[in-house]
C-alpha cells in the first residue's frame, strides 16, 4: 500500500569530494572557504531540508603518482566546518563523516558532544571504518587493520562513544548556591574491550540529544543486520525502484527483533539531479553534465582502475585497449579511495561488448557505464518522481548530491520543494521540536547500556562484519 503523503526526509550533501563534482564549471566555485559551506547549508535550510551532509577523506587519492583528478581541491577538517556552521544556521542538522579506524573513542565522543552542544542538538556521525594501508601512512600506526578486525573496532568504539556520552546524567549540572553537580561521579566511564582500555572522567556534559544521530552504509547480510540493531539511518546505494524497495524491505524488517520500529530507521539513497524548463531540456542538460564529470583524463584514469595498468598513452577519444587487464594481489595502480573492481576480466568484458555494440570511444564508454543522475527532469517531473519514490517505499528520503559548489541547490531549493510543499510531504517551516531527531521524527537515543545488552547477545551478527559496513566517504 503507498501513502503519497508521507513525509520526505532531505539531507544535502556538500559536493567536495565526489565523481559528481565539476569543478572545471565556471559556476563552480571554492570547495573550501567558508563562504562556500556558509552559502550551501544556508540554502538547504531554507528550503527547510533536514540535515548538510559532510564527506571527509584522510589522504588524497593518487593514481601513477599524480593526485587524483577528483581530489584536486582537497579535503578540509570535519569538525572545525561543521562547528563553523552551526553559527549561521539555526535547524539544519550537521552531519559528518569520522573515521574509526584512525581515531580514538573519548576525542571523538567529546567532539561530537561539543557540536551537538554548539548547535543546540543538531549532530550526526556519519560512521566509517578504513580498508587501505595508503591511509594509514598518515597515522603512525601504519598499514592497516585486516577486514574483520576493522569491523570489529568499530563497533567497539560505537558502544563506547556511547558509554562516554552516557556518563553524564541528564540532570547532573545544578549549579545553584549549594551544589553544582547533582552527582559527584558524573563523567566517570570505564571501558574494557579487544580494541580500547579507557578509564576517567568525560569532560562534556550531556548534550541535547543524548546521543548523535548515527548514520551507517553497508549492503551486506551483516551490515543490514547491524543497522537493523543500532544505526538510526542508512545510507543505501540502491535508488532505483525495484532495488531500493528489496532493500528496503529487508533491512526495515530486521528491526522488530530488537524491539525498534519502522520509523526508528531511515533509509536515504544519495540522488544526484539535474532539472531543466522541460524534461527533454533537463536530458539535454543531463548529457552535458556527465561528459564534464568525465574529462578525458578522467576517463583514463577510471579505466586504469579496471585494467590496473598505465595506460596514459592511449587516446580517450580511441578504442578500448585490446590488452586485458592485469591482476595482482601485490602491485594495484589504484592508491587511496579510488573505486574498487572485484572481478576486472568480467568488468573488462562489459566495457568492451558496450563500446563495441555502440561504438564507443573510452570516454564515451567511460560515461556511458559509470553513472547516470537519479533525478533528471522539469521541477514538476523530479517532484512527482521524489514523492512517489518515498510513498512506494523506495526510501524515506534521499541526499541530494548537486554537481556544482556552492550554488547548485539553488535551483532545487528554490522550483522543486515548493512543490513538494504544495503536495503535503515536506515541511514548510521547522516546527517539530529543536533537535535533528525530532526534525527526522526518530525515539530519544536509547541507553548505552541497551546497545550493550544488543551486542552481547546477538547471534545471527558474526564478529567479522558486524560493525558499520563502509569505507572512507569519496
């Protein structure tokens, strides 16, 4: 059964560093002074969106040596941007992407209960583990830790993030004439696990949530499984129908057996849009957006990453290389958070029966194969696709994901959400409570010790990847 007024939940991601950003567009402009992220997240709370999505890297990504194409602008600090905004917006969540393969538990927890402090409970952790060694370079730890290890950690430093969040009763802080805590022990945590060894006292008070809103991706049986159980929202790769509704379905229906709740967990596609007067313009528009987001070196560079060889001399404009690719679990020319090809003969297969059926060059094949937009239409047309999308249980929502910084909102913000408006299924003013929980319409975040209790007695969640299925956020 559909339900065409069901609310659409928004998120907006910040298109810094991502193959949809173009930022050789003369309407782009910086992905890293502050005007930029001030304008962006301005534009998406006014159109009352309910939360700016902030993707973060801990190394460049390099290919031959050279930094990779999509990584030119950089990648800026999480924390000192998201704190920066929370002084010029006053409801947008701030959501952010934190890494716990190379963080530690207590300055994480106190970061992000400083935020939600700062920004009166709007916070979100965007949870993500790292799978290379080239990252860890950067830490003095080094290399990297092995798949079910990583996972394992993870979820270790959920639990205790939350153990620290929790150690400060809500009513602690008195602060009158006689007596500032009501609670002596307030901020005291102990911890002892596999992966961490903490004891002390947590230096930040409760914060307005409680706990940030957590966010997971995974599309494995036991990344679902761990979303069922302790993520409130889920950043699902599946955007088109009959996948996002099998997707859907599974994960919503792991949730009774820990006692949540349909609403207790959001699914939210990334959707990349390009809106035109009519549909065939926005096709038109459209076409001319992917042959930006693919340069030719670009091209080359994506192929390179299915052949896993040098191949700058060949033309991105010529044929396809008639070499097959080569395979080596020692040597990958792929370095950083560069896409992944688990089986390149069968992908180098599909490349060329493509260019051949078609007759494509590299870059044509290249564009043909490694995207499309989600949304591509007229206002009315990307309206009524979003609203049915959410009412037929594709999702419940989507992160908008524009291809130019920092104006390419705009034009959603300002044609398509009055409509939305006008259909009933998006706010027209914040006015469900101050906190991005309440703006997202999920329970107060449950105790630390629950998720304890959740963890201990699973049995259908293996250790090796029952932590946050993801990687660093591209």
């Amino acid at each position: 059964m559909t339900d065409p007024r069901k609310q659409v939940v928004l998120g907006a991601h910040f298109p810094g560093v991502n193959n949809t950003t173009v930022w050789s567009d003369p309407a782009s402009g910086s992905h890293i002074d502050l005007a930029s992220f001030t304008h962006f997240a301005q534009t998406a709370e006014r159109g009352r969106l309910d939360f700016l999505f902030l993707a973060e890297g801990l190394r460049l990504r390099e290919q031959r040596g050279r930094i990779h194409d999509l990584d030119v602008v950089g990648r800026p600090d999480t924390f000192t941007i998201l704190a920066a905004l929370a002084a010029v917006t006053e409801h947008l969540g701030l959501a952010g992407t934190i890494n716990t393969t190379f963080n530690e538990p207590y300055e994480v927890a106190r970061q992000f209960a400083t935020l939600d402090h700062l920004s009166a409970g709007r916070a979100a952790w965007n949870v993500v583990t790292s799978s290379d060694a080239f990252t860890g370079e950067n830490f003095r730890r080094g290399g990297f830790l092995p798949h079910a290890e990583r996972y394992e950690r993870a979820e270790e430093f959920i639990a205790t993030a939350r153990e620290l969040w929790d150690s400060w009763p809500v009513d602690a802080v008195r602060a009158d004439d006689d007596q500032f805590l009501t609670d002596p022990t307030a901020g005291s945590f102990q911890h002892r696990g596999k992966h961490f060894d903490v004891t002390g006292r947590f230096t930040v008070p409760r914060s307005p949530q409680g706990h940030p809103v957590i966010f997971q991706a995974g599309d494995s049986s036991d990344g679902r499984e761990f979303a069922a159980r302790s993520a409130d929202a889920v950043f699902s790769r599946h955007s088109s129908a009959e996948a996002g509704r099998a997707f859907y379905s599974d994960v919503k229906g792991r949730l009774a057996r820990y006692d949540r709740h349909e609403r207790d967990l959001l699914i939210l596609p990334a959707a990349t849009f390009v809106l035109g007067d009519t549909d065939s313009d926005a096709a038109q528009r459209a076409a001319e957006v992917r042959r930006q987001q693919v340069s030719p070196q670009t091209a080359i560079l994506l192929l390179e990453q299915v052949w896993n060889r040098d191949l700058s001399g060949y033309d991105p404009d010529g044929p396809l290389p008639t070499v097959d690719p080569l395979v080596s679990d020692e040597t990958s020319i792929v370095r950083g958070r560069a896409r992944q090809v688990s089986d390149p003969f069968a992908e180098a297969a599909r490349y060329r029966a493509v260019a051949e059926a078609k007759g494509l060059s590299i870059r044509e094949t290249v564009i043909e194969l490694t995207g499309r937009q989600t949304f591509v239409g007229s206002p009315e047309s990307v309206a009524a696709a979003i609203v049915d999308a959410v009412a037929t249980e594709v999702s419940d929502g989507f992160i908008l994901v524009p291809h130019i910084t920092p104006g390419g909102l705009d034009g959603f913000v300002e044609d398509v959400v009055p409509l939305l408006q006008e259909r009933g299924v998006l706010r027209h003013d914040y006015t469900s409570g101050a906190t991005l929980r309440d703006h997202l319409g999920l329970p107060p975040a449950r105790p630390a010790t629950d998720w304890a209790a959740w963890a201990s007695s699973r049995e259908t969640v293996t250790v090796g990847a029952a932590g946050p299925d993801v990687r660093e956020t591209a």
